[in-house]
C-alpha cells in the first residue's frame, strides 16, 4: 500500500494535468509547486540511495520536478509558437485541436517516460 502511496504523489504533476491543469500555470501556485516538487525531489533521491532496494518505488518521488520542468518547457514553447494556451483535447475528435493534441501527447510521453527512466538511473 505505501509504495501505491509513493506511486500516486509522483504522478501528481501528470494528475494535476489530466484534471485541473490551469494550477499548472497559475501564478498563485507556481512557487509552491516548485518548492513541493524540489523538496519531493530532495526526498526521493535521498531515501532512493538509502532504501533504495527495499521500497522500489522511492525514485518516483523524483519525477515530479522534472515533469513539471518538461511542462513549463513545452508550455512556452507552445505559447511562443502559436500565441495561444493548449486546450484539453482528450474528449475531442475535433481535427482542429490536433496541434494542442500533439502537445499533450508530448507531455505525456516526456513527463512519464523520461522522469522515471531518470529516476531510476539517478538511484542507486
């Protein structure tokens, strides 16, 4: 049951993303989810090189920083590149969302797979 808890608090970014991801870029919350991500970070890295054998899912604190750093990234590049904010289009079929469709593919794919093979490459 713990490693399921550690499990879900390092997905929290991508959760925050699947159901209210505006928190993601409020203002009123930017230092916050900085500060919980570098010290959920600090956390897992410490306790990964501890205990890192006995609770195996240690280094998935770790992935918050680095998915929220991977969505700050793709967020600007998007809002540079077409001068809009990406819009949710998982319920959608609308071929018009397609470009905001891609940008949440990719932050899926990098914030998921990436982080996590860092993670674990991270502790030893």
């Amino acid at each position: 049951m713990f490693e399921f808890l550690l499990a879900l608090l390092g997905l929290f970014i991508q959760l925050i993303f699947l159901y209210k991801r505006e928190i993601l870029t409020d203002k009123k919350f930017e230092i916050w989810l900085w500060l919980g991500t570098a010290i959920l970070f600090i956390i897992g890295h410490t306790l990964g090189n501890i205990y890192g054998s006995e609770i195996k899912t240690l280094p998935l604190l770790m992935v918050p920083l680095m998915a929220y750093i991977i969505y700050r990234l793709l967020f600007w590049s998007y809002l540079s590149a077409f001068k809009e904010k990406p819009v949710d289009t998982f319920w959608s079929m609308n071929i018009r969302l397609m470009i905001p469709g891609v940008f949440n593919f990719l932050f899926w794919f990098l914030a998921l797979v990436v982080p996590v093979l860092v993670a674990f490459m991270l502790v030893k």
